[in-house]
C-alpha cells in the first residue's frame, strides 16, 4: 500500500507536466498503471478472500473477486493500447491531390423518425453546404411525414421513405442503399448523419481524402455537442468541465485506431460503397449496428480508421434515463456481436488476433465494468475523462438512432 500511494504521489507531481503525445512519456505512465494495477490485483487474491468454504461470505467474496479479475484483464488491454496514438489529419492533408482530381460520386443519408423541423432544417442546411461539389443530400424519413417531403423540396435535398420501420436505422439506411444502386450513377461512397447532426463545410473532402487506399471500409470522426450533457447539465458546469464522451473520442479512439481497432460509430461517418455491397448492406443481427458493421467489413479485409478533426456537431441527450437507456443497448449489442457469427472465439471468421482481442477489451468492460460500475454511479466516468481531454462530445439515447427531447429518432 505504501508503494502505491508512493507512485500515486510522484504521478500526481509529473503527469500534469507530461506530454502525452511522446511514445516515452505514454509507455511509462502504461508501465505504472499496469504494475499498480496487478499490485492490487495480487493483493485482493492473496490478502481479502474469507477462508474457502461453502458459506455466503467466501461465494460473495469470490464473485466480486471474480468480476474485479475480469475487469483487470480488460484494463490490462486498454492501458496497452493507450500506449499509442495516432493522427491522420496530415494524411487527409497530403491526399488532397488525389480527391481533386478523381472527385468521387457520394450520397449523404440524414436518417430521420420524428424530429422537429427546425432540428431537420439545420441539419439539411448544413449537408447542403458543404464545400466537396460532387454529392447528393437524401433524408430518410421513417415517420413519412408530408411537411418534411415538401422541406426537402424547398432546399433541394432527395426525400425517400419506405412502407414500414422495419430493422429501425439499419433497415432505414438498407432501404436507401437498394435504391442508390438502381440509379443510373450510384455512389462511390456514402455519408450517415443523425438528423440533428449538421457537418462542417469541409466534412466530405476532409474525410474522402482517406480513402485514397483502397482497404479503408470506413472513416468516422469524432461526435461533438451543441448543448451540455445531463451531467454538465446537473451540475451547471458545461463551461468548465468536459462531456463524459471526451476521453473517448479524443484519447480511446486515437489510440484504437493506432493499433488498427477504430470503429464505425454511426453518425459523422463515410463508408465505401462497394465494400456495403459485398456484405449486403449493414448488418440488423444486432442493435449496434455500426460496431458491427465494421466487424463485417474486417471478415472482408476492409479497415476502419479514424480522423480526429471536429467535422461535425450535434444534440445530447437531456436526461440521465436516456444515458442509462443509451448504454445498456450498446451493452447488449456488444453481447450479441460477441455471441454471433462475427465473435472473438469464432475461429473462421477472418478476424485477425490483434481485432479478436479488441472485441475482447470491449466485452469486458460493457459486460464487466459497465455492468459494475453504472449502478454505483451513473457520472464516474466523467469524473474519469477529465482527467484526460477537454472539449465537447455527444451520447445517444439509444444504441440505433438518436433520442432528443426524451423521443427516439430510429422507430425503436
């Protein structure tokens, strides 16, 4: 214990000081982190359990040594890959030749239920602003609303609905991808926005440029907010102290991304479109869509990467019920994933180690952590990522559309 709070003290004084973009500076504070972590760790094994024995006091003892372990484990992964970071602005930088003189055909999806008109209006402005000169805005309108038909009209944006909200956004988007490719010019690639989020003039040429290599399946960025969320909101401290999905924009999937693990998060991304079709369009075996999506297209060889550049902002969500209801769908959809054809122990599934374990990390903290912590209290992890990045972010409501105003944006 004294050895802990030791390092603790000589944390305290040198990572304010640290530069947390130097592969040395980063190592050690992994190092430290790892040993304190398997200190404890080794010391709850050897030092905490009540004698062996068939009584309530060893089986609750072993339960929740059980899920502390489990928990380890799954930090032990993302504190290695905190280790590394990368940034690809220089590369969409650099590319920027090529997208001007090859200009792909893309189609930006506004996926749409029963939002307001002036959240609509926002976003179909935006979309049609923006500066790349070779694309279609359509608004995928799940609630089949006339007054939206007539709004996409007026701005000069495609309307598209379909007979039913079956498979809810992914089904939406699905719906859209049959009709792009009977089109006399179907796109080359796609971008998805939630119907409150408006991009940034730049967003297509700054994430297009990526797609120079051919293995890129995906590019995502980064979700920004417009208002404070329920815990800013809660403790009137939105201009102070950062959104709780800071740390994982900014930090967890700069570093995922380092090692080849980012991942599709819906919104504010870019997808190739031959590379949808080899798979059939996105997946609907789980309310995560997005995630799995960029398992599907990894089976095929395709990567997902990510771009750091604030491209885009949008809505949080008001209440801590919707954070609560946001994250235990992503939990279940993390489970299905993992228990499906695509899962880390499913052995023919083309999934290289590296992502196998990815999937691994991430099942444990959405079945260990999460399921652990989230009951004890519903702000530590913003308590956590505040320690690491200001700035702003978004959280959904629901792991397959978008919830504003207590109302689900995907007809879950």
């Amino acid at each position: 214990m004294t050895l802990a709070l030791m390092a603790v003290g000589v944390l305290c004084l040198f990572v304010p000081w640290a530069d947390r973009e130097n592969p040395q500076v980063r190592a050690t504070l992994v190092a430290v982190s790892l040993i304190l972590t398997w200190h404890y760790l080794l010391w709850r094994i050897t030092q905490t359990l009540p004698p062996f024995g068939l009584t309530a006091d060893w089986l609750c003892g072993i339960t929740f040594l059980g899920a502390e372990v489990l928990t380890g484990i799954g930090t032990t992964i993302t504190w290695i890959m905190l280790s590394r970071i990368s940034s690809r602005s220089g590369t969409a930088t650099a590319n920027m030749p090529w997208l001007a003189q090859t200009r792909p055909l893309v189609d930006v999806l506004i996926c749409t239920y029963n939002e307001d008109r002036a959240i609509l209006e926002r976003t179909i402005i935006g979309a049609m602003a923006m500066s790349y000169p070779n694309s279609r805005v359509w608004v995928l309108d799940d609630g089949r609303r006339a007054w939206l038909s007539e709004l996409c009209a007026q701005k000069g944006c495609r309307y598209l609905t379909r007979p039913d909200n079956s498979h809810a956004k992914a089904g939406n988007i699905n719906h859209a991808l049959r009709h792009l490719m009977q089109l006399p010019s179907p796109p080359d690639f796609i971008a998805v926005l939630d119907a409150d989020f408006v991009p940034f003039r730049n967003f297509l040429s700054r994430t297009l440029s990526l797609f120079k290599d051919p293995t890129v399946g995906i590019v995502q960025t980064p979700q920004h907010f417009f208002n404070p969320d329920p815990i800013q909101s809660n403790l009137a401290i939105s201009t102070v102290f950062p959104d709780e999905q800071r740390f994982f924009f900014d930090v967890i999937m700069a570093s995922r991304d380092a090692w080849g693990l980012a991942f599709c998060c819906g919104t504010s991304s870019v997808i190739r479109f031959a590379a949808l079709q080899e798979i059939g369009g996105f997946p609907t075996d789980s309310v995560t869509e997005d995630f799995l999506l960029t398992v599907r297209l990894r089976e095929r060889g395709y990567k997902t990467i990510y771009l750091n550049e604030k491209l885009s902002v949008g809505l949080a969500p008001e209440g801590l019920n919707e954070y609560a209801t946001q994250r235990t769908r992503w939990c279940l959809g993390l489970v299905q994933i993992c228990r499906g054809r695509s899962g880390p122990l499913f052995l023919h599934n083309g999934l290289p180690l590296s992502f196998r374990i990815g999937l691994i990390e991430t099942f444990l903290y959405w079945g260990v952590s999460f399921g652990v912590s989230l009951p004890l209290s519903a702000g530590s992890r913003s308590l956590f990522a505040v320690q690491y990045s200001p700035g702003s972010g978004r959280a959904l409501g629901c792991g397959c559309a978008f919830r504003t105003h207590g109302v689900c944006a995907g007809g879950c």
